[in-house]
C-alpha cells in the first residue's frame, strides 16, 4: 500500500484521492481511514500549511528577600483635558516592600523616558550589578531594545509576563487599582503640571502613611527601611493567599526576616494561620459570612410556595 501512495502521479493527491482513482482502475488495497493510519505510522502526515506554533512559556517564579531585590513596573494612562488626551503615569514598585521608588508623568510612552527613569531609579537606591530583577508585562517600552541595553549595562536581570497572560504582572494592576480607587482620584486632569502635583501628593501618602494589607498593615517605607513596628502592637501574619498570582510572605514584622514571591499557585484556599491570636482576614471573606448569617436559605416545600427556612422551623417547633 505504501508503494501505491508513493507513486509519482500520487505525490500531490490526498488519500481520499488516492482511494478514488484506485477504485476507478478496479483495485482495492485498503479504506481511506487506514491509509492514514497507515502514513501516520510512518511520519508522513502532517499539516500542509505552515501554521504558527505557540510554545509553551515559563510561568514567572522570583524570589525576593529583602528590599531592592525584585522590582516591578508598569504604565497606566491619565485622562487629560479634553477627549482622546492621555497623559502616561509610570510607576516603579518594590515586591518586597511595596515602596514606590519611582514615578514619572509624561506626554507619551517611550522606551527613552522609561531607560531614563529606570537609570535614574537605580542611582537613587544604590543598585548595585547583580543584585536586582525587574518584572514587566510585553509592552512595547518594557519589551524595547534601550531598556534592555540599559539593564544588560547596569547588571539587572529583566522578565516578562507570558505572551497574553494579563494577571503576570499583579503588584504594578493591583497598586494602579489602589491608586484610581482613591476618593480624591479626579475624573481628569487639566495640564500635566497638576497630574505631577497630585501623584507627589499620593505618594508620598502611599510610602509613608498607607497601611497596607500585605505588608501586615505597616507602611511600604517601614518595611523598605527595615524598621519595626512599636511594641504595643502585636505582630500579624498572613498565610500564603493562593491567588493566581501572588504574594506569599512570613511575618515580615516578626523576628524571622519576611520573604516575598511572584508565583502561579493553583491549589486550593488554605485556611489562616494565627499568631499569638491574631490573623489577617480579608474583607471579602467577612463580608460573606455576615451575608451569610443575615440572609438564611430558602427552602420550597412540596406543596406550598417558598420559605424563609429558620421561619418555616420556627413554625413547625411551634
């Protein structure tokens, strides 16, 4: 059968083809179905087109166990004036920490502006060859060839989130949420002189005063620093949160020194680990329990319409 689909006059044709000028010349050798079985044995079937292939990429695993470790960075667009004008907010944050260590507003996003602020981000903090890893998703500035010249020159190591993943990059949307969020965020900016003075205004309350709910509720320039809380107030520790992408850190107020990573964790909620009886529950969890409680379930009898089930309980105790 092999030699039949190995003549000339069949090295264009399909099997279906094959088998029908076959049938028509009075020879059966065998179904169309094993013909391709049969090619398929032999590694001689395959796709005719050339067809993009997706390979699989890395999830992104980083490590950090101090501040000035593992960076993160990320641009956002502002509202300007009038319709279709944006001014670029670029933000870069420590993981470890949570402390901004540096922004700019500018007209346009350019691979040139963010080498410049990352160059000067990395004078200020004292980077040193070797010493940081910078997280970025696949924009056109983070992905550019001055950026990744500069971290070669500087001695840092760059990653990427994988190609259309959008939650890669958690710490840079999740700090943009709490920045929008704010009640004094306005709905537009007038000039890119009062977008600067309101981000100088917000981070400065970010760094210093905001109490942030991952770090233990202690402020990113605390914990950046390396200072510790007052002793009248009890350490607090969260268990690793198994979000798509997050956060799992040790009590980074505690004695033991906190360490912060940037993985994929599928596996199921784990329950809170307390400390001396303390423990840091989210919101939304309370808030679901106290739903809970208020609205109890409706049940539907054989034959009558729907109860309140604590009501429907009641009566029958009654």
């Amino acid at each position: 059968m092999l030699a039949a689909l190995h003549e000339p006059r069949f090295q264009d044709a399909a099997p279906a083809e094959v088998y029908a000028q076959l049938l028509d010349e009075g020879r059966y050798l065998c179904s169309e179905r094993t013909m391709y079985r049969v090619l398929a044995e032999n590694h001689q079937v395959r796709e005719r087109r050339n067809q993009l292939r997706h390979p699989n990429h890395p999830v992104p695993q980083l490590h950090a166990t101090k501040p000035n470790e593992l960076w993160s960075w990320d641009i956002t667009k502002l509202h300007g004036p009038s319709k279709w004008t944006y001014f670029y907010l670029y933000v870069v944050l420590d993981v470890f920490s949570r402390y901004v260590v540096g922004w700019m507003v500018a007209h346009r996003e350019s691979a040139t502006l963010a080498k410049k602020l990352l160059a000067l981000t990395c004078e200020r903090q004292g980077v040193v060859p070797g010493q940081l890893t910078i997280h970025a998703d696949r924009g056109s500035s983070m992905t550019s060839k001055p950026v990744a010249l500069l971290m070669a020159d500087l001695g840092v190591t760059k990653t990427h989130s994988r190609p259309y993943v959008s939650n890669d990059n958690p710490f840079s949307e999740a700090h943009f949420k709490t920045m929008k969020y704010r009640p004094d965020f306005p709905e537009a900016f007038g000039c890119i002189q009062d977008a600067r003075g309101h981000f100088s205004d917000f981070f400065g309350w970010y760094n210093n005063e905001h109490h942030h709910g991952g770090l233990g509720l202690l402020t990113p320039y605390d914990v950046h620093l390396g200072r510790r809380p007052s002793a009248s107030r009890p350490a607090l520790r969260c268990s690793p949160l198994p979000t798509p992408l997050t956060l799992s850190a040790s009590s980074r107020c505690s004695h033991a020194e906190g360490t912060a990573y940037l993985r994929l964790d599928k596996r199921p909620r784990a329950a809170l680990r307390l400390t001396e009886s303390y423990a840091v529950i989210s919101r939304t969890h309370c808030l679901t329990r106290v739903d809970r409680f208020r609205m109890p379930r409706r049940v539907r009898s054989a034959s009558g319409p729907w109860h309140c089930r604590r009501s429907w309980t009641r009566r029958l105790a009654a």
